[in-house]
C-alpha cells in the first residue's frame, strides 16, 4: 500500500464511511469522530479493527482509542506504516 | 393478594465447585475460580484468564439420556436442577408433571456447537456436520434437556436475556407460580465456556488481565466464566405443607430496558436504576428495607461506576449503609447464570444471615461499603439482586427472610 | 387454575414481513388469494443438499422501509425486525413523538430460535481466519440471542418491558402469552409481541441434517404441506411479525381502535419425543388458554395451526387439539399458513396471530394451499384448500415445536367478549 497521503486519507474516509452508514462525500478532511460524526464508542473500535486489517498496522487498540478526527487517524497510519517499511540496507564497505 | 413463593432448593454448578454448601462455603471464604483458559488455546490473545468449571462429570447427574446428546450448557444445568430438587427434598418421580415447569436463561446456549459448526466449515468438511447440529445448538434446548430429564411437562421457557437472563428466569418462574399455571417451578440460568464468547469481550477490551477486582480504582475488566444455578421455587403454603426447609421467599421484581447501547449500559444508570426502584415497589419495600445488595459487578471500569451510581440515585442517604458485593470478584462473569449464582447466594444470605465479599477489592473507587475482603456476618431481611445485560436488558430480583 | 387477571389485553396494531407480503392486511389478502412464498433460494447455495427452497424475503430492500439511519451494525434478523416493529407502532398510532414522551414506555416481548447464528458463526469464523483481535466488534453486539430486542428497543426509543423468549417454532405464541401476562399484571401498558428469524445457511444446514426439511432424506418430491399425506418435512423460511398488545383500558384513552383482543394463553412441554406426549402437550395448552379466557371448547370457531409438513410434529398438533376439543374439532375450520409461508421458527407464531386478525375482520379462513385432503389419520377433516367464511368470534392459535414445546393462543374479535356468558 502506497504511503501516498491522499490514498491513505481516502481509503480511512472509506472505512468510516461504511461504519457510520455515510456516503464518504459527506466526511470532510477534518472531521472529528465522536462530535460531528456521532460515533459511540462500538463504532470507534470497529472503524480501528477495519483500518488497522486496512493497513496491516497490527497496533493495539490503545493506540485507537486516542484517535478522534480524520487528521489524527491519517497521521496514525501514515506514522506506522512507516515504522512498518523496510529500512534501507546500509552499503558495504 | 399475591401468592407467596417460596425458594426451597438450591443448585449450583460454579468455577469454585458444585452444590450448594461447597459454593456457598467457598464464597464466603474468598475462594479464587480463575485460572488460565485450559478449554481453547488462547495463544493469539492478549489475556489469558479464565473462570471455568473443571473437572465436570455429568455423568451422576444425566440419568435418563446420553450425555453426549447434550450440549456443555445443558449438562451443567441439568447437574444444577437435580441438586436443587434434592436439596428441596423432592424427587422428580413424585411430583405431578404436568405442573411442574422450567424456566432458565442464557447469553449464547451452546456456542461450541456453532464453534464446531465453523471448524467444519473452514475445513471444507461441511459434509460432516450431522443432525447434532440442531439437536444440541439451540438454546431453547437448555430448558428442554432439563425438563426431558426430570419428565417435567408443564411451562417450559428459555429467556436468553444475556447477562441478565438468570434474573428474568426467575421473575418469570414466579409469575407462573403465581398464575397458577404451575405448583413447581425450577427456575435459574447456564451459560458454557467458549472461544465465542472470549473472544467478543477481548475484541471489546472488556477482559482484566490479571484479576477481576469489582469497585476497585485500578480495575481493569471482567474475566469470562460459565455455570449453571437452578432455584427450586413453589407457592409457600405448598411448602409449609409439605415440611420443606424455605431459604427465602421471592418478594418482587423489576425489569427495565435501556434502549440507549448495544453492549454500555446509559450513561446516568436510568435503567438499571428504574429496574431496582420496580423490584422495590413490588416488593413493597423502601430502599431502606434492603439488608444487602448482590451486584452486577463485573469489574469493568464502566459497569461498576455506573452501578454504584444507580444505586446513589435509589437508595440515597441509605446507599452508605447498605452492603454491596460482587461474586464477579471469585466466580467471574458466568453470564447466563450469573444472576441466577446470584439469587442463590442472596436467598443463603438471608437464610444464615451472611454475605459475601468483594474479594481484591485494595482501593475503592467509590464510598459505598463494598464488603472488601472478608464474609460478614449481617442481618439480611431483604436481600436485592442486580443485574444489567447486553443489549439493555436489566433485572433486579428482591427475596425476603420469610418468618414462620 | 386461578385467573392471573383483571385486565383486559387488546391489540391495537401489527406488523408483518414475510415471503408474501409487508403488511398485516396484505399478509391476509395474500394467503386467501393462495400466494405462496416458497420458492428457489438464492441467499445462499444448497449446492450438495437435497432441498432448494424457503420462504425467503426477496427483494429485502431494508432502507425502503427504515430510512436513511446507519444499518450498518445491524444484521438481517434486526432489519426484518425494525421493519415489522416500525409498522405495527405506526398501525397503534406510536409516533416517535409519543414514544420519546417521558411517561409512555412501549416494550417489546420477542420470539426467536437463533437470533441471528449467521452473525455468531461469521463473528466466530472472522476471529479464526483473521486472529481474535481482527473479531468485528459490531458483529458481537448482534452476538447474544436478545440483540435483535435490543436493537429495536434503542432504534424505537422502546424503554418498556423488553424480553427475548426461545421456544423454538412455538417462540412467537409464547411470546404473546408472556406479554399479555405482563400487562395483566400491571407491568406494562404497551408490548409488541411476536417474533423474528432469518433464513441463513447455518439454520439451513441444521435444520435439513436434522432431517427436518422436505427433501432432506432424498426424496425426489418436496411436499412441505400441512397435514398431507406426503408431506415429508417442511421449507425453511424467514420473516417478522409482531402484534401490539395493549392494556384496553389504556388503549381506550388512547383513543386507539381495537383491531381484536388476546383472551387467553397457555404452554405445557412434551418431555418425550412420543405422540402421546406431544399431543398431551397441545391439549393441555389449549386446555389451560381456555379456561385462562373463560370459555369452553365449544366457542373456538376456527384453528391456525402451527403445521408445516412435518411428518410427525403435523400429526401430533391435530391429535391434541382434537382432544381439547372434542368431537366438533373434525370440522373445524383450520388455516395452516405454513403451506404458503414456510416455518419461520421464531417468527412462525407472530405470523399466525397477525393473519388471524384478518379473519376475525373479514370472516374469511383463508385454506390450506396445496391441501386437497388431510391424511386419514388427521383428525382435523376441516383443512383444506378452499377458503371458508367463518364466524369469528374467537380464533384458537396452536404451536408444536419439533423439541416439545407447545402454545395455545386465544383471539377474540372486537365485541365478542359481550356476548360471553360465564
């Protein structure tokens, strides 16, 4: 999965989207979670458990429960797959 | 005028042991039912724990049929249910079938049948699965094994209310009773250990890792487990007549639905505490009246704040004085049977005048006098039951010492 | 048997959906007019399985009937249960506004088999396939046998009495007996009442190993008709159906109309799986609803039964109410509705006590579709295909379940109770 921002924004939209029974469209950049998009908190964990089979991320639901817009969850998953990508080999000699 | 309805047998099939005086004794004594998860791996889980009952043999308790025609939930109410008639001085061949009935409730039945179901499935073996499938998986099938093993043909009904189907269970037993419909009624809940189950309340964060420590500031959730508890209950003067030894009688119940959360209970305890304030009315009793409180008292952060609320909202100034302990602390969360355990160790409490503790319990969150740590000894003239379910199903169950 | 009552239950509403029709009145007009809702099933394949039809719901579109609110946490037993709900509260004049007003509690009294095991089974499969930590969390919640309950209770604001009731095929009617009980005690004003099952894959291959399903035992000829001399099991089917139960006097101040009224109920088990005991378990239902509505067999003007091709269960039901009824049972007028709805398990009853609220309306038994005689050892003579003009006064609905289970429910037209004597 590409680090592209924009792909990773628009797949996480996706995800909420579908668990909160909205047309993506709706769901602006910067939409908080709990207030505008009234998720309770069943919801949350089911919107983290889809994005993090998404993402492969393999994060502990801790690291979810602190998230509550787009921003903060496209920085998640931005912030982890880079953990996630092979480090360049270091040169020999 | 209400019939009066008598509690004369109790069974009890628990992670701490089996039959009443074991049960009982162990409770009192803080005994701990949590061990690792011995009945699937857990490996892939993040906790481990446990309260399941080991070491089961159905076999002294299925008499008439093949125990291997029952699912786990079955048996285990089928051991609780001819306990309770034996420890009510009954013999299933001298009462009248016709009108004796059973009521019992449960959370999932008998999940491992769907478990089975699934390993076949995932393995390409569906051609394996046999009519065992519905002979044993339905959980109507809890109330039905248990009245086919005693010949019981009169009411026979599965409230399968969650985590607080124990408690409906018995209302409805008492309703029946008191309809006439029955003289005899057992009534109580079962509920088996599964993967299914584990892994719904690890998925929603709900399992403590460690320990189960209801009320305490650090607790950290609840620890699933299974059992089964059947009430021998009948209209008092039947009792009487026949000499019975009456634990408690039944004064009253309420029921009340959230409406607000599948799996969090409202926000400001509404139902659970409309739920306590029906059992009262009911039972013609004030808050006041109330010697001991058995709680829902799971030890997840939420269920016990909001508990202890509700119980602030009903009984007010005289919440301070009125114990309240969770068994949750020792047996864990046996679900279905749960509030069934429960109104055993209510009706024993308000036959010997003692009660169990909250066990772990270091720090209270909160001021109500917990029981922490200890047995007390305590008058017990009304003793209330709660119990508050997925989907917002609440249940409080009041019995009464009974006086000659 | 002392009477549990002093108040009367009426019904002030229904709802229905089924393989036939989504309303209470068109579920009527479709069984009269000999609709049958069996048919090949495409929910799923029965690929390798000798039976190929249901009752299945299609097309089941949910937002044609629920709006635009989030379905997603909510599984096929939910939706076909919001949908009957949301009618049957409409029909009784519940507006949301009424429901949301702080003194009204409408409850809701469920019968149901499984709730949804499609959903504990995917939940389960998930958590195998992907790790326990990948489990839906939505999937949980529809996990336990009352979430279906539960989610109509928080869909509608219904903060009433709310209980779930496993009885098998005979969920519905005892469904109905438990509410009436509770409104007779004071408890509730307001209950819908009834039942819900979906029709899924897991059920299906249960039921059709247990042998239940016509075809199941490689026959070449499916005959899932009632009281048929063939018939060789019944179709597997799906639906909802509640009924709303009301305290009459509550009701009158509502200013609600009384569209029939619950007279009396009863439940016994057969503990044996024998037809001694399963039809002893139907007579003394039938015995114990009607003395519960203070009449005598002589006043049952026509039957539903809760027979569906089942080679035994079919039989035994005749027998027993036969025995309740004496003699005058051979020709009563008897509406089996399973022949053109298939065995919605759960919601089976509900469906019954709704497609007699059309009867006691118009006089019109709609018959037993694909019934030209009942086998000889029937001893109800009275089903058949043809329609019969009956005067309803009251109508005696009766259920067996395959593990022992038996109900009897009493319907009452409006008014008939005046001409009771004691």
């Amino acid at each position: 999965m590409s680090n592209n921002i924009e792909e990773i924004r628009t797949r996480i939209k996706q995800i909420i989207a579908n668990v909160a029974g909205l047309n993506a469209s709706r769901i602006t950049d910067d939409a908080t979670l709990r207030d505008e998009l009234k998720l309770d908190s069943l919801s949350l964990l089911e919107i983290g458990v889809d994005v993090d089979l998404a993402f492969k991320l393999e994060l502990p639901d801790e690291r979810y429960k602190e998230v509550d817009s787009v921003p903060a969850m496209v920085d998640l998953v931005q912030q982890r797959l880079g953990e996630l990508a092979p480090q360049p080999q270091a040169v020999q000699g | 005028m209400k019939t009066r309805i008598a509690v004369t047998g109790i069974g009890l099939v628990t992670p701490i042991g089996a039959g009443r005086q074991e049960v009982w004794e162990g409770l009192l004594a803080g005994r701990s039912g949590f061990a690792p998860v011995e009945s699937f791996d857990t490996k892939a889980f993040s906790v481990h724990l446990g309260a399941e009952v080991r070491g089961f043999d159905p076999a002294p308790w299925v008499r008439r049929h093949d125990p291997a025609s029952m699912g786990r939930a079955s048996l285990l109410a089928i051991a609780a249910a001819r306990q309770a008639l034996e420890d009510a001085g009954l013999d299933s061949e001298s009462v009248e079938p016709e009108r004796a009935g059973v009521a019992m409730g449960t959370t999932s039945g008998e999940p491992r049948e769907v478990e089975r179901f699934d390993d076949r499935f995932l393995a390409g073996e569906l051609d394996q699965v046999g009519p065992e499938f519905l002979s044993l998986y339905p959980c109507h099938m809890i109330a039905a094994h248990v009245a086919r093993e005693l010949g019981f043909a009169g009411v026979n009904t599965m409230i399968p209310t969650a985590c607080a189907a124990g408690n409906y269970a018995i209302a409805h037993a008492v309703d029946v009773l008191r309809a006439g419909r029955a003289d005899l009624m057992l009534a109580g809940g079962a509920d088996a250990f599964s993967r299914i189950t584990y892994t719904g309340f690890a998925r929603l964060g709900a399992i403590a890792p460690e320990r189960c420590q209801p009320f305490d500031r650090n607790r950290k959730g609840m620890i699933p487990g299974e059992g089964a508890a059947v009430l021998v209950l009948e209209p008092l003067e039947r009792a009487r007549a026949r000499g019975a030894r009456v634990y408690a009688e039944l004064a009253g119940y309420g029921l009340s639905c959230d409406a607000h959360h599948m799996t969090a209970a409202h926000p400001e305890g509404d139902g659970a505490a409309r739920a306590m304030e029906r059992a009262l009315a009911d039972s013609g009793a004030a808050p006041g009246d109330v010697s001991y409180i058995s709680a829902h008292g799971t030890g997840t952060p939420t269920n016990d704040r909001l508990e202890t609320l509700a119980v602030k909202r009903v009984f007010g100034a005289a919440a301070g004085r009125t114990p309240m302990s969770s068994i949750k602390s020792m047996i864990g969360h046996t679900m279905g049977a749960a509030s069934a355990i429960e109104a055993a160790v209510c009706a024993l409490a308000v036959a010997e005048d003692r009660i169990p503790p909250t066990m772990n319990l270091e720090e209270p969150e909160d001021d109500l006098d917990y029981v922490p740590n200890t047995a007390r000894g305590h008058r017990v003239d009304l003793a209330m039951n709660n119990a508050y379910a997925f989907g917002g199903n609440n249940a409080s169950v009041i019995l009464r010492k009974c006086e000659a | 048997m002392a009477s549990d009552h002093d108040r009367r239950v009426v019904i002030t509403g229904a709802g229905v959906l089924s393989a036939i029709a989504d309303s209470a009145a068109g579920l009527h007009a479709a069984l009269c007019q000999g609709k049958s809702g069996l048919k090949p099933i495409e929910l799923f394949s029965t690929e390798g399985l000798g039976c190929h039809q249901a009752g299945e719901i299609r097309p089941f579109e949910p937002r044609d009937y629920l709006g635009e609110r989030n379905l997603r946490p909510i599984d096929r037993t939910s939706r076909l249960l919001l949908v009957a709900a949301g009618q049957a509260l409409a029909a009784a004049g519940w507006t949301p506004e009424a429901l949301a007003a702080g003194e009204n509690e409408v409850g809701l009294v469920l019968g149901t088999t499984f709730c949804s095991v499609r959903t504990i089974a995917e939940f389960d499969r998930r958590g195998l396939q992907l790790g326990p930590s990948y489990a839906s969390p939505f999937d949980f919640a529809n996990s336990v046998i009352n979430a279906a309950a539960g989610q109509a209770a928080i869909w509608f604001g219904l903060r009433g009495l709310n209980t779930t009731i496993s009885a098998g095929e005979s969920s519905g009617l005892a469904a109905i007996g438990y509410a009436t009980g509770q409104i007779r005690g004071g408890r509730a004003a307001a209950v819908l009442a009834g039942g819900v099952e979906e029709l899924c894959f897991e059920s299906f291959v249960g039921h059709y190993r247990a042998g239940r399903l016509c075809g199941s035992h490689g026959e070449s000829e499916e005959v899932p008709v009632p009281f048929h001399p063939r018939r060789n099991g019944f179709a597997l089917a799906e639906g909802a159906a509640l009924l709303m139960l009301e305290d009459a006097e509550a009701a009158a101040a509502r200013g609600v109309p009384v569209l029939a009224e619950v007279r009396g109920h009863g439940g016994a088990f057969a503990p044996r799986r024998t037809r001694e005991d399963g039809a002893g378990a139907v007579a003394r239902a039938i015995l114990v609803a009607l003395e519960d509505a203070g009449l005598g067999p002589g006043d049952v003007d026509c039957l539903s039964v809760s027979a569906s091709g089942s080679v035994e269960s079919d039989l035994w039901e005749a027998v027993g109410i036969a025995t309740a009824l004496g003699p005058r049972a051979a020709d009563l007028p008897v509406a089996a509705i399973k022949a053109q709805l298939g065995e919605a398990l759960g919601a089976s009853g509900g469906l019954q006590a709704v497609a007699l609220l059309g009867t006691l309306r118009d006089g019109m038994l709609p018959g037993v579709a694909g019934l030209a005689e009942p086998a000889a050892d029937i001893p109800l003579r009275g089903a058949g295909a043809e329609n019969r003009r009956v005067r309803a006064r009251w109508a005696l609905a009766t259920s067996l379940s395959a593990d022992g289970h038996a109900s009897a429910v009493i319907l009452g037209a409006p008014g008939a109770a005046s001409g009771v004597g004691g």
